[in-house]
C-alpha cells in the first residue's frame, strides 16, 4: 500500500479525491499497489463530507508520517506550497503538484532535491491540465533535439477570442460572460495578461532545453487591446487571432515569447477555439507532434495529478524525472527577435501610408474593410522587434498592431 496525502481540498485536490474514489480498482492496478489517501491538509473543515475524516490542519502531522510515500500539493501559489514541498522532500517523500507558479520559480531546484534522494517530484497537470506532455517530453522525446515548442495554454484567453472571433462580441462583454462561467477569476489578470501562458512556456522551454528558463525573462504581452474590429481584419486575410506561448532553438540559441498572433486555416492551432488548450512540439529527427485536450477544470487536472501518483507508486525509490540544470538559459534579446506585423493605422490610406513606410519600410500588403474609411491597415515586411517597436513609436496614428504568423 502506498499512502498519500492531498495538500488542499479546493477546486484540483477535491478532484483528486473523486478521482481516486470512481476510478480507485483500476488505479490500484495500473500502480500494482493499494493508493489510499490517509489525510486532506486544508485550513477549514468540511463537515458532511467524507473526507472531514482524513482532514489535519498542521503540515507536520503529514511530515512526520513515514507511512506517507507521496504527498499531492495542489495548494497553489508559492507560499506555503514551497515550503511543504521543499519539506516533503527532505523527509523522504515523493511530491507531485500541479502548481505552475512554483515549477516555473522553483522547479530546478525541488527537481535537484528529488533526484538526489531517489524519490520523485512530478508535475504533469502544472502545464495543460489534463493534456500529457511533461511526460513524453520527459521521456518519450529524449532522443530529439527541440527547436520549437508553441502553444495555446490559457483556456480563459482561447474562449474569449474564440467568441469575440465567432460572435464579432466586445472583449469586455466576452470577459464578463467568462467569469460568469466559471472560465475567468474575478481578478482575471493573470490569464488576460499572459502571466499564466508565460509560466507554462517557461516550464516546457526549462524542460526541452535543460536550462532554467525565469518566466520573468520572456516577453509577454496579453489579449485586453485586442477589438472585434481586429478580427475584422484578420478575416479580411483570412485568419484568427490565439494567444501563443512560443519558444524556439537554432544554432544554440533560444527566443521565447508569449503574445497575441494572426494566423491562418493551415495553422495547427486555428481550430483550437473555445476553453480547449493545444501544444505543438518539433524535434529535429521526428518533427512536429501536437497535443490538444482540455487544459485545465477540476477532473482533467486531478487525472493527470492522480497519473503522476501512479508513476510515484510505481518507481518506490527510484528517480524517473529528467529534469533541468539550476544554471539559467540566457534568451536572445527580445529587441533581436523578428516578426511580421499587422499594423492598424488611424486615417486613409492616401493620407497615413506613405507615413507608415517611411517609418517601417516598404508594407507587403495594404488591407482596408467596405464602409471603414476612417482607418486602414498593413502587413509588414519581417521586422526586428526592437526596429519596430522605436519606429512604431513614432507613427502618432497606430491603433494596435498584432504579429502574424
């Protein structure tokens, strides 16, 4: 038998639990072994519930258990889920989490404890909720070099602009439709911003290539300037807008970004719409592998956490986690990364276009929309971020620009 204990019964831990209680005969199979969850750490009771049996509101009741093998964190935040992790650790527990804010600081580091103890610190359901892709990363890709990884990592964003794309709605109306939902926090921020897609993409970047990749570093911009009249146009060119997590490799370099893209019908992610995530992987030998599911709710999560029990069950004393190195991977500068851009400009084209040009170069296109004279907008040449962003500056005019992809 193996005993765990689930850090948090909110939202992901009380998943875990129903997941282990409908699907407990076949999980105690596939681990070869009894998992049985002998305590729920959480600040509050839960009175009637079946659980209120296994409640405990001091960590140390938990850390002082030898029979506890593996200890589920699903607390969320940094403190004090690094805290109770770290402790675990050092008591000689596996942990497995599904906390992105502390695999994308921390990860490095709780990887190194773990290894060094033969135990095991897993975190599939911190990236893409219930879509498997720390694990072949981990383990069935180990042969490939990655130049790429990119994806749609947010559900939140996806179905805002998926419904501001279909329905040609406000992005404050679709907001509010959001949390009414249950899609987006009341304080919305870290999804709409791209906080929560630069998180992710700096695990999966940290993962593929060995180095720690500090999320603080890649550049990222949110959804909120975006307009249904955007869309507008990127139907006029005949494509959608997605927020992408993007990191890529060449010649030993890394760039990575998290933003806002126009891309088109033969783009993998162009049908990903609503709350649903995708995630796209090139190796140099077996090319382009895509995974698309559902990247985050309640069960999705709490089956990939319960999967990372299973492994921890399966491997007692035995580290299966590759992991990255704690030294951190310098990214190329952002102002060195280049783009093509849409850009959306204020006035006519007769008026403002040759403004544009002698600000960002000759424009590979000019689009404009029937009955809309007040505004036009272009296609870009490739541009350096850095050039575009002085330049842009000085055309008083631009109302939002977007890059294409």
């Amino acid at each position: 038998m193996v005993n765990i204990a689930v850090l948090g019964y909110g939202t992901v831990g009380s998943g875990v639990v129903e997941v282990m209680g409908t699907n407990q005969e076949s999980i105690n199979q596939k681990a070869g072994t009894e998992i049985n969850i002998k305590y729920v750490l959480d600040l509050k009771d839960f009175p009637g519930d079946p659980v209120q049996d296994k409640i405990v509101h001091d960590i140390d009741v938990i850390l002082q258990d030898d029979s506890v093998g593996v200890v589920v964190e699903v607390m969320g935040g940094i403190e004090p889920a690094y805290t109770f992790v770290k402790k675990a650790l050092e008591a000689g527990k596996s942990v497995v989490t599904s906390n992105k804010a502390l695999v994308a600081k921390h990860g490095a580091e709780l990887l190194k404890i773990a290894r060094e103890a033969n135990l095991n610190f897993l975190f599939e359901a911190s990236v893409g909720g219930g879509i498997p892709i720390i694990r072949p990363l981990n383990l069935s890709l180990t042969s490939d070099e990655i130049v790429e990884i990119s994806g749609i990592l947010n559900g939140t964003t996806n179905y805002i602009l998926t419904k501001m794309d279909k329905e040609g709605l406000a992005f404050d109306a679709v907001l509010k439709d959001a949390q009414e939902k249950g899609y987006a926090e009341r304080n919305p921020e870290a999804d709409v911003e791209g906080y929560d897609s630069c998180r992710k993409i700096a695990i999966l970047s940290s993962l593929a290539y060995g180095n720690q990749v500090d999320f603080e570093d890649i550049h990222c911009e949110g959804i909120t300037k975006i307009s249904e009249m955007d869309f507008k146009y990127a139907s006029a060119l005949g494509k959608s807008i997605k927020l992408i997590g993007r990191s890529t490799q060449e010649n030993g370099k890394v760039s990575a970004i998290v933003a806002p893209y126009m891309i088109d019908a033969s783009h993998v992610f162009y049908a990903v719409n609503d709350v649903i995530n995708g995630i796209n992987i090139k190796g140099n030998m077996v090319g382009d592998l895509t995974f698309v599911g559902a990247g985050a709710g309640k069960r999705p999560t709490a089956s990939a956490v319960v999967t990372d029990v299973v492994d921890c069950a399966k491997n007692p004393g035995v580290n299966i986690m590759g992991g990255w190195n704690p030294e951190k991977l310098e990214l190329v500068p952002f102002e060195e990364m280049e783009a093509v851009f849409y850009v959306r400009v204020k006035g006519s084209v007769e008026e403002k276009l040759r403004d544009v040009e002698n600000a960002l170069g000759k424009v590979a296109s000019v689009v404009t929309l029937d009955g809309v004279s007040e505004e036009f907008a272009v296609v870009t040449a490739p541009l350096k971020e850095g050039f575009f962003e002085k330049k842009s500056r000085t055309l008083d005019r631009v109302i939002n620009s977007i890059r294409i992809w």
